[in-house]
C-alpha cells in the first residue's frame, strides 16, 4: 500500500494499488463509451441529425412531396418570412403571452411554495392538490375549458354573478379574449410544477437564517427579501428561464381551443401554429425549417441572455 | 444536493405566526386556491356522467358540479365505442412505456459516465449535452417529419418512440444527481472487485431510486400528453396516442359533452394515478437531483 489518497476519510475505504489503478484506466474508458453510446446514437439521430437538416432546408425550396427538384434559394425563405406580417404576428402573440405568464405564473408559483412549506396539518394534501393540474394532459385541459369558457359555460356563469350581467364575453371566438382564456389554461395547468421545484429549494434553505433574522428583529418581508429569495436565487433562475421556453413553444391551446388552429383571425397564433401550418400544413419544409431556425436563434437569444442578466445582477 | 436526509425545514417565522387567528386566515386562502385548482376537474368528472345536453344547460347553477341527472357509465360505454379507446389507449401505453423504460436506462447510463468515468473528451460531450436541452424539439418537427417520410415511418410506432427516448434534459438530471452521491460507496464496491458495470448496477442504480422517479414522472408526462408529433406522423386510429384521439369528437357534430369529459376522464387518469403512487419520491426527487439550474 503506497500512495494514500489525501481526501480519503471513510475508513473502510482503501485506495487500490496504483499497478491496478492504471490498469483499469484503459477498460474504463471502454465501459465509459459503453454507456454513452445508446443514449450518444440516439442524439445524433434525432437531435444533431434534424438540426442540422433544418438549417439546409432552410436555404432551399424544399417541399415534402413534390416533383420539382429541389434548389439552393439563398436567404429567400429568410426574407419571405421576416418581410411576413403573419410572421411577426406569431412572435408578438408569443410576446404577449410570454411577457404575462412568466412573470405572474412563477410569482403565483412562489406563493404557493411559500404556503404549503408553512406547518400546518393537510399540507401535503395542498401539495398534492396544486400538483394535479400538472397530470391533465394539455389535450384533455384545453377540452375542459373550452366548455368552461363556452358563451353559457362556468366561467360567465361565474363572472355574471360577481359582474352582475356586466361581462361576458365569447372567449375564444373574441380576438380580445382568446388569448386571456389561453393564459388561464397555461397558467393552471403549469403553476403547480414550478411550485414543486420552488419547494424544493425553500427547504433547502437553512433554517439557522432564518433564526438568526428573527433575533434580529427582521420582519417576515425582511426575512423573506433577504433571507428567502437569495437562498433560492438559483432555482428561481432555472424556474424563470424554463417557463420562457415553454411559453415560446406554445403550440396545444391555440391549436386546440379556437375553433380554427390560432384564430380566431390569428389572435393566438403564435410561432409554433405558424411553423407547422407552413411547413407541414402548407408543406413548404424549406419556409418553415427557416422558421424553425429563426426560433430557435430567438429562444437561444433569450436563455442567454437571461442567464446573463439574472447572474450578473444577483452577484451584489 | 447537499444531505440526503434531513430534518423539516419549514420556516422558523411560522412558527412565530402560529396564532389561531392566523391558521384560520391560512386554511381560508388554502380553501380557496384549493377549489380554484379542483373545479374543473371536479366539473369534468360529474360532467362525465351526464347526458349530453345536460353539461351545458347545468352551467349556471350548482348543479354543475354534481351528476345529476345521472346516466351512469353510458358516456363511458360510448367513449370507449366512438372513439375505439382500447386500441388508442394502448398505442399510447406502447410508446410512453417504450419511451420512458428505454430513456430511464440509456440517459441514467450517458449521466452515469459524465458524472464518475474518467475518459478523453468528457468535458466536450457534457457542453454538447447541455447545448441540446435548449434545443427545442418543435424546431425539428419539420426536418424529422420529412426523414421518417423519407425511410417510410409515417403512421407506425417508432417514430413516435425513437426520437423521444435519448433526452439531453433527463441526462444533465442524472448527471448531478450522480455527482451527488458519495464516492467512497463505489470506491468500496470497487475495492470488492466489481467493475464499472456492476458498481453502477448494484451501487449506484439503487442509491438514485428518487432520481430515477423523476425523470419516469417527468417523462410519463412528456410523452403521454404529446399532441404535435402524433398529429403530424399519423393519420389513421391504428397508431394513435390518447391526446390525438380526441380528435374524432370534434369533427362529427353534434358535440357529445358527456362523451368528450368521459374520455377525458380516461386519458387523465392513468397519469394521475402514476403520480399518486410516486409523488413522494418525486418530489424527494426534484429536490436532490439537479433542477437547480
């Protein structure tokens, strides 16, 4: 027994001999790509692969079926949809349903992690309740509330008692109120997971903290600025950057809630309805993989620069 | 990811709070959002045995939310018939049950060598992991649609399967939980003489059951709520998933509510029920593995 490893402190554990350690060095390294390989193929195949496809597609004519050869066309595809207003439309439906629903959905999250991380009997039951949304599948949620949002549905019935016969719109034929009763949907159906990873980090915020801020006499808002919110600055992050993507590819609602796919007259449709009525309704794969790319820069743009922003200004 | 077990955690300011004045005001708003998060499942579920012009005429009152009149399981009994659920349910049992088994044992391997092999190149493949969550799938919809055209997989199951089951997210998950765990557990198998294979087998698998709960949670989600990719890849019933089947109440009219919310009812259950059993490793698990950003 030579070497002894310096940060060895469990005492049952012994280092091997370094004659074995470099033995085993070699087969590692096989059984390393052993283990990446299925997983490493599968990526290429259907990530690395398509990717790449797209950004070729994107500078040709390509269609899915079609008896004209396909061409190189340049940026043409680029410039057909960035001089499109139907295009910018989408992102602007994108835009606003982004800009509402992260801010608010991970706030309303925040709230409820803070709620059920209280002490007091049934909590888990609430934990569990705030969740189950998340087990409705987007398909069967966007069913229940179109017949919720339905003229004569719940919800008006709801809104005229507390409005007096004063609202009631036709949600999702309104090109005002589509895009609200969509927000609601998300909002409902997302919340709970965010609450999940929220909690998650609540408890592991150390409880010593929190003792010594209440000996300090700080208020709960003081113990929860400074206390609370740098301890899970870190998931927050994460909880903020995720829903921004999710919120960018939203695509089931307006698909299924309005009575045509982004309608009505294109009051929800957003990138993703667009894309797939290009590229696969339209069939134009060369338009709408240059959509694609276009997206996918913008979503890329954001992450970053997201990333950038909120680590930078948490570093005080 | 810092200690596996440890004490409750709830804010000592509670505590301070713990007049009865405040629980009362805490289990009124708790009342509240619980009954804004339930209603229209509630709704869905009585709605399910109605007939079908009841769901709506009972909007206005309270009896919204109760079965009343009530038809039984007929809603059910024509789901199950128009829709021919007992095919389209199992297309959608056979792929996410494919997509989640294969993902949990190819991505926890991929995580595994990221987080305790040593090799050449590590640190590139881990970029590159990290690189490819942020990629949307939606974003190679189109290209992949027109590759599965190309070798003749429109309307089967593996192209509903095989692009799902490999997943950038679920590897970086695994990866730090793995880092999680204590090295000197595998140094001691190895010292045993186990290699790579069976320390991962038999130390390391085990000890990341939370883990392991997550990504099945998470991936039973993804894939049993997929509507895009099943909506573009198939056309006929025969390889349908759940979500795309609902398809068919819509397009014959009249609207048959009671019949929609029956086999909503159906769709949801099952993953309900999946997190019902596992909803306490889950959340053991989103703690402790790496959605931490």
């Amino acid at each position: 027994m030579t070497a002894v490893d310096s940060t060895q402190t469990n005492a049952t554990t012994e280092p091997p001999p370094e004659s074995k350690r470099g033995g085993a060095d070699r087969s590692e390294t096989r059984v390393a790509w052993l283990f990446i390989l299925p997983a490493g193929v599968l990526l290429i195949l259907f990530i690395v692969v398509p990717f790449i496809l797209a950004i070729v597609f994107s500078f040709t004519n390509q269609r899915l079926i079609s008896p004209l050869a396909t061409r190189f066309v340049g940026l043409e595809n680029y410039v057909d949809q960035l001089t499109d207003g139907l295009f910018w439309k989408s992102l602007w439906n994108n835009a606003r349903f982004s800009l509402f629903v992260v801010p608010v959905q991970t706030a309303i999250a925040l709230m409820l992690a803070v709620l059920v991380n209280q002490k007091f009997r049934g909590r888990t039951a609430f934990r569990t309740v705030f969740f189950t949304p998340v087990t409705v599948v987007m398909a069967a949620a966007a069913t229940i509330w179109i017949l919720l949002f339905n003229p004569n549905g719940l919800i008006n019935a709801g809104l005229e008692i507390i409005t007096f016969g004063n609202f009631s719109p036709d949600w999702l034929n309104s090109t005002i109120w589509a895009m609200p009763a969509i927000i609601i949907v998300s909002m409902w159906q997302g919340v709970g997971f965010q609450m999940i990873i929220l909690l998650a980090a609540l408890q592991d915020v150390p409880t010593e903290l929190y003792e010594a801020a209440s000996i300090d006499g700080a208020s709960t808002w003081a113990q929860f600025r400074n206390v609370t919110l740098p301890g899970i600055r870190n998931q927050l992050i994460f909880v903020l950057t995720v829903t921004t993507i999710l919120a960018m590819r939203l695509f089931d609602q307006p698909t299924l809630m309005p009575r045509t796919p982004g309608g009505p007259l294109d009051s929800t449709r957003t990138a993703m309805v667009h894309m797939v009525d290009v590229g696969f309704s339209r069939q134009a794969i060369g338009r709408g993989s240059a959509i694609a790319v276009i997206f996918f820069a913008i979503v890329l743009t954001l992450t970053l620069f997201q990333r950038r922003f909120l680590r930078e200004e948490g570093e005080v | 990811m810092t200690a596996k077990t440890k004490p409750d955690r709830s804010n000592v300011s509670s505590s301070v709070r713990s007049s009865p004045v405040w629980r009362w005001i805490l289990y009124a708003v708790m009342i509240v959002l619980a009954v804004l998060f339930l209603f229209p499942l509630v709704y869905m579920v009585s709605s399910s045995f109605k007939p079908d012009d009841q769901v709506l005429a009972n909007s206005d009152s309270f009896e919204a939310f109760l079965p009343i009149p009530f038809v039984g399981l007929e809603n059910y009994v024509d789901a199950i018939e128009r829709a021919q659920l007992p095919r389209v349910f199992m297309n959608s049992v056979i792929i996410s049950g494919c997509i989640v088994s294969l993902g949990l044992i190819v991505n926890s391997l991929f995580g595994y060598a990221l987080a305790r092999l040593r090799f050449k190149g590590k640190k590139v493949i881990l970029a590159i992991v990290i690189a490819l969550i942020i990629i949307p799938f939606e974003a190679l919809a189109v290209p992949l649609l027109f590759m599965g055209a190309e070798v003749g997989w429109l309307d089967t199951y593996q192209i509903q399967i095989l692009p799902f089951i490999a997943n950038p997210l679920f590897i970086f998950l695994f990866y730090t939980f793995f880092l999680g765990i204590p090295k000197s557990l595998e140094e001691a198998a190895r010292i045993d003489g186990a290699g790579p294979v069976r320390v991962f087998t038999r130390v390391v698998a085990p000890l990341a059951k939370p883990a392991y709960a997550t990504v099945a949670i998470l991936g039973f989600l993804f894939s049993w709520g997929q509507f895009l990719w099943p909506s573009m890849v198939t056309r006929g019933i025969d390889v349908r998933p759940l979500p795309v089947g609902i398809g068919v109440f819509q397009n014959t009219p009249p609207v048959a509510w009671g019949d929609i919310m029956a086999y909503t009812v159906l769709m949801t259950l099952p993953l309900l029920i999946v997190f019902l059993i596992f909803q306490r490793q889950f959340v053991q698990g989103v703690a402790s593995s790496g959605v931490k950003g």
